[in-house]
C-alpha cells in the first residue's frame, strides 16, 4: 500500500494494491459533492456518487478487481480505501464536529445513521434485505462495504433501517444517512476550531 501526500488541508490520495484488487482514492473534505467513480460494479458506483453527492465530500474512485470472481473483494477494498482517504484528510480531527446523525426518507423507508468520528472504529448493523441481489450485487455485500469503511475511517457507525420494503431504497437511503451524518461530523466547529473534541486531548485508544 502506498499513500500519498494530501493535496491540500483536508485532502487526501490512497492506493491499495492487493493481489485482489488495485484502487485509487482521492477526497476532498471541503469540496461541493464532484464525483468520479469507476469501480466495475454499476451498483456500487450509483451508491458512491450518492455518498459523494450528500456528503460534499469531492471523491474520486478508480477500482479495478476480480470481478470474474466475484464482488466481494472490490467491495470490501473500496471501503478500506475511502475510509483510509478520509482517515487520512481529518488527521488529527482538530476542530471537527465529530459527532454526526441524520434520518433519510425514501418513499415507503426510512433509515438512520450515527456516526462518531471517535477515532475507535465500531460497527452496528441494523439492516435487512428480503432479495440477495440488487442488480448484479450480492446485498449481504452493503454489510461488508460500511464495516470496511468505518474501521478503515476509525468511525463508531450505527446503521439501522427503521422500516421499508423496496431493497434499492433500503440501501441508497443507508449511503445517503452516511453522507448526511458524515457531512455534519466532519464539519469544523468555529468555537472550538483549534482543539480536538475530546477530553483526552486525543482522539483513540480504549477510553
């Protein structure tokens, strides 16, 4: 793995180069939501733009992988490479909000997310689909994309969907709760620009 030098304040490039699979990631923590995202897998990419869009996160994704496997690698290492790209932009996560939470409705489903940016990664995963594939996209895949992303993101992310029955919206109301819970973490606090939020005076460890 080879990271590069942030471009500027709070950006950042990762590559990850596995025998599975070869990514490029590059985010811009103060952008307006530009993406560009190239994975292989149509579905992952229109859930990525959305986690672009929402966020207003700039990303810029470029994933090649053994999709004559399957998908699950080029999954999975998309979410350690954006997560290790945000990671990587925050820092030291001076100043930052980091807490975030928002609720997304989609017609018949609503779904909530809470994030914080505590630097001690956790997943929680309340989420279930009734179809094994949305297009060509092993649903049980989400699961594995948000858990990759906050432990390489060193996010505490609790995901749950309150209630829905059409699948597409179930997960694209997930990326979408992400980005909004994202956004408002990731967001400097202009009364506390200059410390980090916590305590501790640090962000990690058991405590």
């Amino acid at each position: 793995m080879d990271r590069n030098e942030p471009a500027g304040a709070r950006s950042s490039t990762v590559e990850r180069k596995t025998k599975e699979t070869q990514i490029s990631v590059t985010v811009d923590l103060d952008g307006t939501g530009r993406y560009d995202v190239s994975t292989g897998i149509g579905f992952l990419d229109h859930m990525l733009e959305q986690l672009s869009r929402h966020s207003l996160i700039d990303l810029t994704v470029r994933a090649v992988g053994d999709l004559h496997i399957d998908f699950h690698h080029t999954t999975e290492d998309t979410g350690i490479a954006i997560g290790e790209a945000v990671a990587k932009a925050l820092g030291d996560r001076r100043g930052i909000n980091r807490y975030g939470h928002a609720y997304i409705p989609m017609d018949e489903t609503l779904t909530r997310a809470a994030i914080d940016l505590s630097n001690r990664p956790y997943l929680i995963w309340k989420v279930h689909f009734t179809r094994d594939k949305l297009g060509e996209m092993d649903t049980e895949l989400f699961k594995e994309w948000f858990q990759a992303f906050a432990f390489a993101a060193g996010a505490t992310l609790h995901m749950e969907n309150l209630y829905g029955e059409n699948n597409h919206h179930i997960v694209e109301s997930c990326y979408k709760a992400l980005a909004r819970a994202l956004r408002a973490a990731i967001e400097i606090d202009p009364r506390k620009a200059d410390a980090v939020p916590s305590t501790k005076g640090v962000l990690g460890g058991s405590l």
